[in-house]
C-alpha cells in the first residue's frame, strides 16, 4: 500500500488537474459508469462532525473513501479544522492501493465543482465575481473562478468583514479590482455569485438576486445547512452534483421540503458536460448549482495524486 502525505499533494495536482479530474467523473456519474454510496455524517459532541463518503468509478477503476470531518478545536492547536484523509482499494481484489491526504484535495475539488458550474452555466457575458464567505475555501473558489471566465472585478460579502482582506489579497494576485459591498450591492452588480459558507440560514434572499444570474451554492453539505432563499430555487433552474445529495444535505433540500421545487426538476451537471442535456437555455433565467460535494469528487482527484506521486517515486510504500 501507498502513502502519499498531505504535504505533498500541492506539487502534484494543480487546480487544471483537479478541474479535469472532476469533469471526468461528473460525465461518469451522468453515464451511470460511476456511482456515490449513501453518506455516513455523524456529530460527535462538542461540535466535532466525522463521517464518510464512498463510492466507485467503474470507468476510472476507481474505489475508495473519504473520510474525515470537521474539528473545531483544531486551530487553536495550529491544525486546519476540516480534516479529511481518502483510502483508495483495488476494485476487483478490495486490497488497499492507497491512503492520500485529503485536505488541500478536498479544496481543489470543491472549487473545480463551482468552476465547471460557472464555465457551463454561467451567460456568455458575466463579468462580475461576487463571493458570499471568505473562509478557508473561498480563496480557492476564487482562483478557480478565475481559471475558466474572464472577470472585471470582484464584489464580496461575508459575516465577519474582518476576514474579507485576505480575499481581496487574493483578487489582487490574479489582477482583479476587489470591493467589500453589502448584500444589496453585491446581488444587483455580480453576474456569478459563488457562496461558501457554514451558515445555517438563508444569506441571499430572493429580493437580492436578478435575472441572468447564475449561482454556484458550496457552503451547504449537510442537513439543516442554508446559504440562499428556498424561493430562489423555486423560480430558478437548478443543477447539482447529485441529485440525492442536492436534496438530502444539499441547498435543495429546503425548497424540496417547502413543495417549491421536486427532484426531478433537477439536472446533474454531468448531464450537461456530456451534452445529454442542455445548460442555461436563455441569458436571463437564473441558474443554480447545489455543489455538495461527492464522494467521487474525491477519489478522482486522490487517484491523479496518487498516480502522479508514483510516476516520481514520491509514494511512500507500506507492507499491509
Ligand atoms: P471556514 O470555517 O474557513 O469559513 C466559514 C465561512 O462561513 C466564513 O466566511 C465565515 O465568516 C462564514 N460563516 C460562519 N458562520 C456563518 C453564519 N452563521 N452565517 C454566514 N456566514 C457564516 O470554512 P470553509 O472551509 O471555508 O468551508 C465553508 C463551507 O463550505 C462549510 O460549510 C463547509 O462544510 C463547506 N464545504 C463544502 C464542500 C462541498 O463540496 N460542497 C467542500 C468543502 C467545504
């Protein structure tokens, strides 16, 4: 079995790679060559959450998990609070091939989700960036953003506008004017809204967002977790990672349960990468994409990991 340690992963996957990898397997999901397994999530007290998320790609003869979870305490002690480490088998023998680091991949991949939404979804002339949150992942739905459309500038928005210049310090890097703006503004200027983070009520309300704009929902994973208005969902159309999970412990799952949207009335974005369905079909309806976050995501980009550290003999090998 191989190793390859966290402290490696940021010189062997680039965001294109991870880009790549997640568009590989969201045309699998949608192929029904690859499959994510029910998500095991549980609270562990003290505001820890641990869990699991599995799944196969048949294709890519990939099979694995990832586990790990969210450790508050973690900071304090100099360590990122999201912790996650993916276990990769052979499909056909169950053997363990692989333990990867998680944590730098569970970004990338995260932010390629939102990245192939706003690269399929977005309209032809946006312009305008707007992120809601500017925690550990919003740099990276950022630079990702910026990966795949032209922008002029970004307008921001968070809780705590104390942690809004490290975003800004970022828009700088890649040459983008950055504003700090109120959620009024930041509705009525951005034509991509990017949202990621752990609130657990509406932040965008259904008076702020106009037509033609397209969403990139990333904060919510998990039941009771919510970044938009449900009625939003209701008169947008709505794309997701997986259907399952959109409406289970995705932004979906409140306008599910308000009878304001069904889940048949929402499309994979596999679907629409490998042209089995269409994207956005006029420049002023609004799009959504309820990213929240699959299994597959992750082994995808652990296999690339995994691979590229073999090819230079990075992989450290265990005896199991
Ligand atoms: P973080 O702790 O670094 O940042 C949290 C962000 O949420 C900050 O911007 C903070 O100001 C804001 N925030 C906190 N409480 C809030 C509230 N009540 N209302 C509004 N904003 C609030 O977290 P992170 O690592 O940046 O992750 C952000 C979110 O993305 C988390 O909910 C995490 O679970 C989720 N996530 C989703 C995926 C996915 O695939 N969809 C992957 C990774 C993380």
């Amino acid at each position: 079995m191989k190793i390859v340690p966290e402290a490696r992963i940021a010189e062997l996957v680039t965001p294109a790679d991870a880009y790549a990898a997640v568009e590989q397997v969201f045309a699998a999901m949608a192929r029904g060559e690859a499959g994510n397994f029910p998500v095991v999530r549980e609270a562990l007290g003290g505001g820890r959450l641990y869990g699991f998320k599995s799944g196969i790609d048949r294709a890519g003869a990939v099979l694995g998990v990832k586990a790990g979870g969210y450790f508050p305490g973690n900071a304090e002690r100099g360590m990122t609070n999201h912790q996650s480490s993916v276990f990769l088998f052979d499909p056909d023998t169950g053997q363990p091939r692989a333990m990867v680091g998680g944590n730098l991949l569970t970004a990338l991949r995260t932010a390629a989700a939102s990245a192939l939404s706003i690269a399929h979804l977005a309209r032809a002339d946006a312009r305008v960036l707007g992120i809601v949150g500017a925690g550990h992942q919003a740099a990276f739905q950022l630079r990702a953003a910026a990966r795949v459309r032209t922008f002029d500038r970004v307008v921001a928005w968070n809780l705590h506008p104390d942690m809004l210049p490290r975003l800004g310090a970022v828009a700088a890097e890649l040459g983008l004017p950055f504003q700090a703006v109120s959620l009024e503004e930041l509705g009525s200027e951005a034509d991509v809204i990017i949202t990621i983070t752990s609130s657990f009520a509406a932040i965008l309300e259904d008076g702020h967002i106009r037509r033609g704009t397209h969403l990139a929902c990333m904060g919510t994973d998990t039941a009771g977790k919510q970044e938009v208005a449900a009625a939003i969902l209701g008169r947008a159309r709505v794309f997701t990672d997986e259907v399952a999970q959109s409406v289970s412990i995705g932004e979906a799952q409140h306008a599910v349960a308000a009878g304001l949207l069904a889940a048949a009335d929402i499309t994979p974005l596999g679907a629409v990468i490998t042209g089995a369905q269409p994207g956005r079909h006029v420049p002023d309806e609004i799009t959504i994409f309820d990213g929240t976050g699959v299994a597959l995501q992750d082994l995808a980009v652990a296999a690339v990991a995994l691979s590229r550290a073999e090819e230079r003999g990075i992989a450290v090998e265990v005896a199991v």
